[in-house]
C-alpha cells in the first residue's frame, strides 16, 4: 500500500475529509470524538450496537452532516481497556491495525486524532502512530503479475511534525530491511546484495566499499571463505561507512550475518528448516536499514557496518566437516558441522571490524534455532561482553519497541569449544546451551566490548504480525538507530 502521512496541528475537526477517526478508551469517546457536533448521537450508536472498543475493533458510522466541517463517516477505532498493559506499542499497533482498516473499506483520505497523546505526550504519540502506520502498511508485491495498489493520505491532526518525519525515516528503513529479506535468494545473492549497498550508498552518501572472492582469499578470511567456497555465487564482504561532520562522538561497529541462503551445507538441513533459509541474511538486512536511516538523520557518532555475504551450499567445492579453517584471527577452527556456518562468516567480520578500530561492535544475526526454542518468535536473546554496552543496547530496544532479553556468556561453558585438533570447533558436541555456545565462539573474535544480538526467532515469521505480513520484519533497525540517535530527545 502507498500511503502518505500529513503531519498537522490543527484539530481533528479543522482537516475536512469524508472519513474521521475518532478512538474509543475505555469505553469513551477520546478527545477528539468529544468535539464531535455528531457525539451524541454517535453515543447512542455506540450504546445500542454494543461497540466496547476492544483494541482494534472499528465501527463505522455515515453521520448526517450539519454542513461546515462535519466528515460524512465517523470510524470509531476501539484502544482496548484503560487498566493494564497500555503503552506506546498500543499505539504504534494502532496505527497498523487503522490503515488496514481504513483502506479494506475503500477510503483514499481519512483523518485520525493522535491517538493517546494525552496519556503518553504529543511526540511519543505522534512517532509510534506514525511509525505503525507506516509499518502496517508494508507489503511485498514486486513479484505478482497484477499487484493491486491502493493508496491512503492519511491526516495526523495535532500531530508533532518532527516526530513524524522521524518515524517516517526509520520505518521506511524497516520496510527497505523488510524488502532486502523478502527477495528471493536466486535474485538476492551475495554479489546483489553488494550491489544494493552500492545503491545505498549512492542514494544516501554513505561509503561502500566490496571485496570479491579474490580479496577475501588474500586478507585471510579463511573461515569466511570456507563457508562460501561451496557455492557458485562468490562471496562479498561488504563495507558502509557513515561519517558524521564534526569528530565524531565515538566509533561503533554494526556487524551483520549475510547468509543469502543457508542449506545447512553437508550437514543438511531438513527441507521444512530450509523454507525460511532465504532469511539468513536478515542481520545484514537491519544493517543496513538502519545505515540508511542513520545517514538520513546525521547523528554524531561514525557508524562503520560490516557483512560478510555467502551461501551456504552443498558441492564438490564445499567444506566438509571435519575441514580445518584459518580465520583471520590467525585462530584455527576444526567444522564439527557445517550448519554452524553463521559464526565462521562473523568470526572474520568481528576480527575486521575489531582491527578497524571500531571502540564496541553490535553484531546482529540469525544464528540458533536454539535461541528460538529458548525466548520463542518474538524476542531477540541478547549477549554482551560487556555489561554496559549491554545496557545501552537493552535500553535502545526498549525505547524503540523491539523485544530482546539478555542470555549470559557462561565462562564455564567456554571450554566445550576447544578442539583436538585445532584452536577452536564451531559446535560444542553437547546438546544443550545452544545460543550461549555460539555466543561464546564470537565472543573469541574480539577483546572489545560486543553485543551479540540472536534474532533467529523475530526477524522473520510465516504469519502475518501486528506490524506487518508474513516475511521478513526489519528487526533490529529500529533498535540500531535508537542506538546513535536517540528517537524522542531528552529536553
Ligand atoms: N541459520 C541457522 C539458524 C536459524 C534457525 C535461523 C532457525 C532462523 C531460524 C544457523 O545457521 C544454524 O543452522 N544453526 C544451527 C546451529 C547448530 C548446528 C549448532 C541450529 O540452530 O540448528
Ligand atoms: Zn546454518
Ligand atoms: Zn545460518
């Protein structure tokens, strides 16, 4: 869906259109439903057809207009109950469930009241309205023949523009994380994701810089390279830069899993494993995204983001288990399996990043199906070498509306990932612990401080969600823009 946001002060009955939203609290009409000249008419409405407002719930009502602003339709839009559990995410869910509303009932313009800015503050209100507004109407049609495309102009009324036009940055960057996951990964493949951060940087300013196959060799990134020499598409390690004006406040690292495809190589995986395998690369996708938004909004810290592209893949040239990998910590690492391909493309890109000069690194991947069985679809598992950089991550994911939760880096566990062999195996051999584990073997790529973030469960999902469809989610952007560029500012 095409839709564009008007951002304006006005009240919600000084912006005429056909269609006026009003929310419904706790039962009540909120504020903008109590100026209504049609309110008591409407409440009756609302009492005889039994409309509670439960989240979500909408009733639409053709009112007879008094001439002057009146709109023809009034859509009651339910915020739930006033009690428990009401925060900005009711709101953000809010304004995905109003546009799916709004267009399934063929209305191309509509005006809404900022939903609970009483409650949470103008700004707060305006950015998570906006926010899923945009986000709820995400869709990915670009591969049907005859995609219908429907366009909704929707007024904020008494609105904040500038949180407007920041919402709008980070979630159209969420959608262009979402898209970069969605593509096929015939289409999407290792060498096409080097080319969009090359049209990214084109669009944006930012700096890109590509290694082939040939460079990655060179410089020594064994263990990357092990993973990626099975497949006919070569790799990429792929390099953007966002450079602030002044000197910048600090340097950060944002490194991401690129795995276009991932079959689990020799250690197969189940084809029903494989049908969300397109998805692996959905760490490099939230890098991404949030380079986009960061070099739109120009905060002051130096951002560098780091991928390591490849395809995991069965061949006569892939890496068998048992192989012996150098990864350009100089560490050796013996494949106990060839599944764990993940933490051997981010061991080299840690290293690299590390060596850089990157002060902390934030690193994003897919990386466990036991982090999922562990938080479930929802939640992001956390782990920090560092409790305070732990910290500014949690806090960023909290104010930005992502769910992750800290899981420790068990030093006793350390030692199951020690090799006969050689330095270090990539899998433990043990069935349990399986997200600390592999926790645990990045965290030997890098002495600087590192948050790990697993985010096999959220950033994808085969159902639709209250943000979205069914696909890729853009996890993570939001969290990595709020990191270096805090959304509401303190005043
Ligand atoms: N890409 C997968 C992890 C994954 C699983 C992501 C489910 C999204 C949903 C990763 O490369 C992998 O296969 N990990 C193995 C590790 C194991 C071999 C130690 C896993 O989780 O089974
Ligand atoms: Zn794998
Ligand atoms: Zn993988």
């Amino acid at each position: 869906m095409e839709i564009r946001l008007k951002s304006a002060r006005r009240y919600v009955e000084e912006i005429p259109t056909r269609l006026r939203v009003v929310g419904v609290w706790g039962g009540e009409l909120t504020e903008g439903g109590q100026r209504l000249a049609t309110r008591e008419q409407i409440t009756q409405m609302m009492e005889e057809l039994k409309f509670r407002g439960d989240f979500g719930e909408t009733l639409l009502l053709p009112v007879s207009a008094s001439g002057g602003n009146e709109p023809e339709f009034v859509m009651l839009f339910g915020l739930g109950a006033k009690k428990r559990g009401v925060s900005l995410e009711t709101v953000r869910k809010a304004g995905a469930k109003l546009v799916a509303a709004i267009t399934k009932l063929g209305f191309k313009e509509a005006v809404t009241e900022t939903f609970l800015a009483e409650k949470f503050g103008k700004k707060e209100a305006s950015y998570a309205l906006a926010e899923g507004a945009i986000l709820g109407a995400y869709e990915f049609k670009k591969y049907k023949s005859d995609p219908e495309v429907k366009r909704l102009r929707l007024w904020l009324a008494r609105s904040s523009g500038p949180a407007v036009d920041r919402a709008e940055i980070v979630a159209e960057a969420v959608n262009y994380a979402r898209d970069l996951v969605n593509e096929p990964p015939n289409v999407l493949t290792p060498a096409e994701l080097a080319e969009r951060a090359r049209e990214l940087g084109r669009e944006t300013g930012l700096q890109v810089m590509v290694w082939d196959e040939r460079q990655i060799q060179q410089e020594g990134m064994g263990a990357f390279y092990g993973v990626a020499q099975g497949s006919a598409n070569p790799p990429r390690f792929i390099q953007i830069t966002y450079k602030p004006r002044g000197k910048p406040s600090r340097v950060l690292a944002y490194v991401g899993k690129g795995l276009t495809f991932d079959t689990g190589g020799y250690s197969l995986k189940p084809s029903e494993s494989m049908t969300t395998m397109k998805s692996d690369m959905a760490g490099a996708a939230a890098v991404m995204g949030a380079m986009r938004a960061i070099a739109r909004i120009g905060p002051n810290a130096e951002v560098r983001a780091y991928i390591a592209a490849a395809e995991n893949m069965v061949s006569g040239s892939a890496y068998r288990v048992s192989d012996v990998l150098k990864s350009l910590s100089g560490k050796t690492i013996e494949v106990m399996n060839t599944d764990a391909e993940g933490r051997l493309t981010l061991a080299d890109a840690l290293t690299y990043a590390d060596r850089e000069g990157a002060e902390a690194i934030v690193e994003l991947s897919t990386l466990t199906g036991a982090c999922v069985v562990a938080l479930g679809q929802g939640i992001a598992g956390l782990f920090a070498t560092d409790d305070r950089l732990g910290k500014e991550v949690q806090e960023a994911a909290l104010r930005a509306g992502e769910q992750v939760w800290p899981l420790p880096l068990e030093e006793d566990y350390r030692e199951l990932l020690k090799s006969t062999t050689a330095d270090l195996k990539n899998v433990s051999g043990a069935r349990h612990g399986g997200a600390i584990m592999a926790g645990l073997f990045l965290s030997e790529f890098t002495e600087k401080p590192l948050v790990h973030l697993d985010i096999a469960g959220p950033a994808y999902t085969t159902n639709p969600h209250s943000l979205g469809p069914a696909g890729g989610t853009g996890f993570g952007v939001r969290t990595l823009v709020e990191m270096v560029a805090p959304g509401i500012a303190e005043e």
